[in-house]
C-alpha cells in the first residue's frame, strides 16, 4: 500500500493556480539542521484493524469447519504466513518518510529507491485545503513545483501531520502562494489538473 504515488512528470507552461496570496518563504539562513518527517501512525493503525477485523472471523469459521473434521494442521502455518506479512509491511511503512535537508529532500517511497529532490530545482510552492468530497473536512496539501510547472513533491494532509507540511513550506526558499479558501477535487481538476496524480483526473477511478 502506497499511501502517496509519484505524481506523473508533464512538460509545457506551468499550470494556473486559483487566485491566492504569494508570500516569499522564510530563506534559508544558514545550514538548517537535518529532520526527517513520517507518515501518521494512524493510517497503519486503520488499516490494521481493519485487515483483522476481516480476517479473524473467517479465520475462526475455518478453524471450526476443519475441527469437526478432526484437522488443524494448517492452522499453525497458516498463523506465521500472516504474522510474516504484517511485519513486513510494518517494516516497509517506517520506512517511508521524507529527509528534509540543507540542500535536498530526500523522499523514501513505500517501495522503491529513495528519490532526491535539490531544493534549488523548486521555483514554486502551492499550499492549499482541498476537500475529497463536501462531506469531509478539508485536509492541507502541499505542492512543490519546478520552473516548468511540473510536481516535484506533493505532500497530503492524509499522510502527514500538518506541521511537518509546514516545516517543508519553510524549507523552500522560493514563492509560496496560499489559496485562501478550501477548494474541492473537482475545482482542482477543473483549474489545476497537472496538480493532481493521474488517477485523480479520471472520477471513475476515485476511490
């Protein structure tokens, strides 16, 4: 599970953003100590209990069908498969995380080689609240850009506390432009569709 995909490189002129206040980001005075940010414990912990939540109860109804067959001997083989599995995605989840640098952010993926971004390839930085639906609270996100448009690095209020999103807006000593009201998918889409990863741009594909 990949909580956040690589966005897909474009080229052309740099995509509009909706009307919002352009500040100048804090520069960089200095060499900034080295921090590296993680993914929110809560998405792991969701998806935990939801995995066993599934899989316990037909674990159980097995487990009684092939007793009153007088058979258990998968059980225990079948037990380890699983703790095996969690573990690794255990292990593959703390892997994830960004290194924030003097110079470079470091983004290490789910799988995959880790990705180094210079900081001075970002020309821009779009920090907006972005509504999935009406129906849930809107969540921060943080696009870096290059001088073309394209995302270097896009980092969502899902997937990350909202201070370590504003630790990296500090680190980017290029124009940050905030858009002042919260916008939904769909006006993203509609304005700014070479924000948003690919599936994004195709509603049937939403999860």
């Amino acid at each position: 599970m990949t909580p956040h995909p690589r966005p897909a490189d474009h080229t052309g002129a740099g995509p509009r953003v909706a009307p919002g206040r352009r500040t100048r980001s804090t520069p960089r005075r200095g060499p900034h100590r080295a921090v590296r940010v993680r993914l929110v414990w809560r998405l792991f912990v969701q998806g935990t209990a939801v995995t066993f939540a599934l899989l316990i109860p037909v674990l159980v109804v097995l487990s009684w069908l092939e007793a009153t067959r007088g058979g258990l001997d998968w059980v225990p083989g079948f037990t380890a498969a699983v703790v095996a599995v969690y573990l690794v995605a255990l292990v593959a989840y703390l892997r994830v995380g960004l290194f924030i640098g003097p110079d470079s952010i470091a983004e290490r993926p789910f799988a995959g080689p880790t990705r180094t971004i210079p900081l001075d390839r970002v020309s821009r930085a779009v920090l907006l609240d972005m509504h999935r639906s009406m129906s849930v609270p809107s969540r921060p996100q943080l696009f870096l850009l290059d001088a073309e448009g394209r995302v270097l690095l896009r980092m969502r209020g899902e997937y990350w506390r909202h201070s370590d999103i504003a630790l990296v807006a500090s680190r980017v000593d290029a124009v940050l432009e905030r858009v002042p009201k919260p916008v939904t998918l769909n006006e993203l889409q509609e304005s700014n569709p070479r924000l948003l990863f690919w599936f994004e741009r195709r509603p049937w594909l939403r999860p």
